[in-house]
C-alpha cells in the first residue's frame, strides 16, 4: 500500500509546490527582476480566468462521460509541453518588460510595456494557468479511490510535503527557482503518466446533478465566500505592496500554513474525526478576518503582504474540505469526479476573479476610508459567515427535529439492523412483516409491502433500506450509524428517493408512501405495466393514467390540482420514455398487451 502511495503522494506534493511558487505567489519569477503591481495583477487575473476556462472546457466535454480522470500519458505530455512554453513565454516577458521600464525610468520615473511583450505575456500565462488547471483536476480526480478520511489526510499529507519543499527550495540561490518550478512541474507531471487509468463507472455527472447538488451547494457556498474574501483582500494588499523581499516572505507564508496544517490534522488523526464544512469555518474565519484588520494603511507596522496570506489560508482551509465532499459524493453517485471537481471549481474560482476585480477598485479609496471600510468589511464577512454556517446546519437540524412517522407506514424490508438490536441501542427495527399483520377492515385489501412498492419503482437495494428506516423514523445521522454508512451517503440516497416520489422532505415521502400503499390495485393494469417497463416517476405514473382515459391538459391540470405548464412538461417526459408523439398513441399502448420493452 505505501508503494502504491509513494508515486501518487509525490507527484500531487509537487504540483503543490509548483502552484505555491507560481499561482498563489510570484516567487518562481524573483530571479528576473520580480513583477510591477501592474504586471502582477494582470498575472494574477489571467491565471483565474484561464483556468475558468479550461475548468468549463472540462465539464462541458466530460458532463455525459462515464470515464474519470483523464489519458495519463497524453494529458500528462500536453500538460506538460503546454505549461513550460507558458512559463518560457512570461519569463521572457518578464525580462523585456522590466528592461523596458528600467529605461524609460531612467529618463522620466516612468515607464510601459510595449503592446507586444503584453501580448506574449498574457499568453504565456494563460498556457501555463490552463495546463496547470487540468492536471489539478487531474489529480484530484483520484481521491473517490479514499474515504471521506482518506482524502482529507492526502490532501493534508501532499500539502505538507509540499510545504517542506518550499523551505528547502527557498534556501538556494535565487537564481535557481525558476528551473526549480519548470522541474518539479514536469516530475509531477511525469509522476500523473505513471497512474493506471480510471474505471469506466456506472453513471454520468449529468445524469446525477440533481441528486447530487443538494449535498455540495453548501459547501460551494462557503467556499466561494472564502475565496472572494482572499482575492479581495490579496488584490489591495498586492497595490500597498512596499516590496519586500518575495523570497523572505515565502517563508513566513509557508510558516502560517504549516501551523494551519498541523491544526488541521490533528482531529483527523488522533480522533478520527476529519474537519467538516461547519468545524472547517471555526478555523479559517478568524484568518479571513485578520486579514481585513492587517489591510495596507490600517496598522503601519505590520507588513501589507500578510493580509492576502491570513485570507488566502482561511480559502486553503475550506477549500480542501470542500474537495473531500466532492471525492465522497462522486464516489456514493458512481460519476466521474473530473467534470465533478471542473463545475465546483468554476463557481469557486470565479468568486476569486470577482474577488481580485473588486479589490482594484477598491484599493485607491481605502487609504481614504481607513478604519471604517475595514470595520464593515469585517462585520460583513462575519454576517455572511453566520448565514452561511445557519445554512450549512439548518436542514439537518430541520430533519433532525421531525416527529416519527405512524406505524401505519411500516413495511416489509429486512435490513443490517434487523440482527442487531444490541449494537444499535436495543431500538426498534424495521419488522419485516409489520405492515402485513395490520387486520385489514372486511372488504379492504391490505396495505402493499414496502419491497412491493420497492420493486414498482425499481429502487436499489440501498434506497430500499434507505426508504424503510425513513418511516420508521430514523434520522439521518442514525440511519448512517446503523448502515455503516458516511452521512452524505444517506444524503445522496435520500435524494435519488425524493426525485423518485417527487417530494421535497422526509414528511413528504412518508406522505406519499402511506397513500400509495393504500392504493394498491387488485390486478396490474396496463398503466402501472407501462409505468414500471419505462421507469416513470409516480408524477408521470398518475398523468399517464389520465392520458391513457383521454382526457385533456386541462382536465388533467384541474385533478392533479398543478399547472397546465407542469402537465405538458410531464407529457413530453411520457412521450419521450414510451417513444411516442402523440396522446392516442399512449391510448393504443395502454389498450394493447403491453410493452414489449
């Protein structure tokens, strides 16, 4: 296992310590001269937006693949040849640039770049910002091989690793770091080419959204607030820059993060217990937060610099958290993790870009401002913080607080828990003939088994345990104990069944099950025949019904008591499932022996 490990934790280390050279700081470029603030935000702004666009390129050409990852060979050798040209380009920009200035300076204090060395550096860096991008999903697209844990420790494990070889590369000779950055990055890259491809998996990212979204847009959220936070803050510290020595302050910005590491490991490690999104804020909002109070202009002697590092670690934080959730939800959906990690990465990096843009157009008024557009920004952050913490907990608590559902709703599903009532407390269990022995009235048939209404909407054997501990009254945190199962597990099978019932809660599903159960018919129809051959949810299953009795969109709208918009959208979905264009051709479906399908 540890040789299996050593290549993948190597190479993710020094695509690491190339990002932190390159991406997050201008270090690998001190050798040549270092870069205006002019040219550094122009570097930093292209490097987001191009990997925006490579991100997006990504998810667009990979949302209805079921292959993760990415060619290793080939995409490791374009990334490559892509990303050196890159860095080739802007270094000799770079030099022609600062050549530039250095002479007109010297004739007028002032000076600018020519049309042509903005052209080649804009270029270079948005070749180098977009193959770095796609081998950062690259590499992330393994994690779905660990656990929830697994995954927060490798991240964890490269990002110190990483950080150790900052420090080493920073005690050689200047002059060495740019070669140092191009090296690395090729090894990491070489290190990629060494991986087994991934497995073809089951479903599509496509197919899966919307079951997917409702476990990640939380963590999206919080993320891309972190991240606005950092290129807002990085942006105005960046234009009260006094120019300190790049080199010597990359080592007290790998200072910071190795202590913010070591924090952030230590839960993982000795309790076994990872951060999660809601603990991650604990950590990285007080750094957020300093970092508005150290803006350049507000404390004299504390150097400007260090407010983008305090904002841009507090993004690091939640940021490695939120890829662990992608990891683990990509891994319950079955979908590849690639157009995954591409979409997440879109919305959070363009919250950075939105970030960067409004910092230069802030940073000339803050001198003007002072204290009192540091206070707001910082009960600003502090008020978003709070809602997005009350939204990151709310549903759960929400769920949490629901009263059990009637025994009436009990069903016929065996599950783990069934021979363990010791291990889970000495609770009751899912009967797996509760239902049945109910004693019908005379004349009334007994309720269906809930593995009958499983089998009709053709529900795995996991979302069949999933719906039976659900009207038993099980809470989510409870059903994950019991089924040995990671929360947002439960979470995704919660949603598959939603989707299935179309409902939007737990009281609602409960709802919907007691009532189908209780409308069992006494013989399939040709209707519920159709429905089950062609995978119909139960809104389409009771719109067929009435298509197949002939009756109109508005009829149909008026009985279901929903829009005649909802009706047509269900009827082109009917439509679209059965393979027919019209209403009489259901009829005729429903009126002959049955699908063949």
């Amino acid at each position: 296992m540890g040789k299996r490990l050593a290549i993948p934790v190597a190479g993710f280390a020094l695509y690491w310590l190339t990002d932190i050279l390159s991406f997050h700081a201008t270090t690998a470029f001190a050798s040549l001269g270092g870069m205006s603030a002019e040219l550094e935000n122009a570097y930093f702004v292209t490097l987001v937006a191009s990997r925006i666009a490579a991100y997006a390129v990504a998810l667009l050409a990979r949302r209805h693949s079921h292959e993760d990852g990415l060619p290793p060979v080939p995409a490791a050798a374009a990334a490559t040849v892509t990303a050196l040209l890159g860095i080739a380009l802007v270094a000799g920009a770079v030099l022609q640039v600062n050549a530039e200035l250095a002479d007109t300076g010297a004739a007028n204090g002032s000076g600018t770049a020519s049309a042509g060395l903005w052209a080649a550096f804009t270029l270079g860096t948005a070749l180098f910002g977009a193959a770095q991008g796609i081998m950062g999903l690259a590499w992330a697209s393994r994690l779905p091989l660990f656990s929830y844990r697994g995954s927060y420790l490798y991240l964890i494990a490269t990002h110190v690793a990483a950080t150790a070889l900052v420090a080493v590369t920073l005690l050689l000779p200047t002059s060495w770091l740019l070669p140092l950055t191009a090296a690395s990055l090729a090894t990491a890259n070489a290190c990629f080419a060494r991986l087994p491809r991934a497995e073809r998996l089951e479903h599509t990212v496509r197919e899966q959204a919307g079951d997917i979204a409702p476990l990640l847009w939380r963590g999206v959220l919080a993320v891309g607030m972190f991240a606005f936070v950092s290129g807002l803050v990085s942006s105005i510290a960046r234009q009260g820059s006094t120019g300190a020595d790049p080199v010597g302050f990359q080592f007290f910005t790998q200072g910071v993060s190795s202590v913010v590491l070591v924090v952030m490991a230590v839960p993982a490690l000795v309790l076994h217990q990872p951060l999660k999104l809601e603990t991650s804020y604990r950590v990285a909002l007080p750094l957020s937060a300093l970092g508005f109070l150290v803006l350049p202009g507000l404390i004299e002697t504390v150097p400007p610099d260090l407010s983008g590092t305090l904002a841009t670690t507090g993004y690091m934080i939640t940021g490695i958290v939120l890829y662990c959730m992608v990891g683990e939800a990509a891994k319950i959906a079955r979908v590849p993790a690639l157009p995954l990690l591409a979409g997440v990465s879109c919305l959070t990096l363009a919250c950075l870009l939105a970030g960067e843009g409004a910092g230069l157009a802030l940073a000339r008024h803050l001198a003007e401002t002072g204290t009192s557009a540091a206070l707001m920004g910082l009960g600003s952050l502090y008020l978003a913080a709070l809602a997005a913490s009350w939204l990151a907990g709310r549903s759960d608590a929400r769920k949490s607080m629901l009263p059990p559902p009637p025994k009436a709703l009990r069903g016929s599903f065996r599950t783990e828990t069934e021979d363990a009532p010791a291990r889970n407390g000495g609770g009751s269990t899912p009967n797996p003939h509760g239902a049945d022995e109910l004693t019908p009235a005379d004349g009334e048939t007994s309720p269906l088994a809930l593995d009958e209404l499983a089998a009709r909407y053709r529900l795995s054997e996991q979302e069949s345990t999933v719906l039976a501990l659900f009207v038993e009254g099980r809470t989510i945190p409870r059903i994950a104990q019991e089924l040995y199962l990671s929360q947002s597990a439960v979470k995704y099978h919660a949603q598959k069944l939603y989707r299935r019932f179309e409902v939007h809660s737990r009281s609602e599903l409960c709802e919907v099950v007691a009532r189908l159960r209780h409308e069992r018919p006494e013989r399939p129809d040709a209707e519920s025949e159709l429905a089950q051959a062609y995978d119909l949810t139960a809104r389409e299953r009771e719109v067929l019904a009435r298509l197949a009795r002939g009756l109109s969109i508005t009829e149909m709208a008026s009985d279901l008591n929903i829009s005649e918009n909802t009706v047509k959208t269900h009827v082109k979905r009917i439509y679209g499932k059965l393979g027919v264009h019209s209403k009489q051709e259901v009829i005729d479906l429903a009126q002959s022996s049955g699908p063949t399908a």
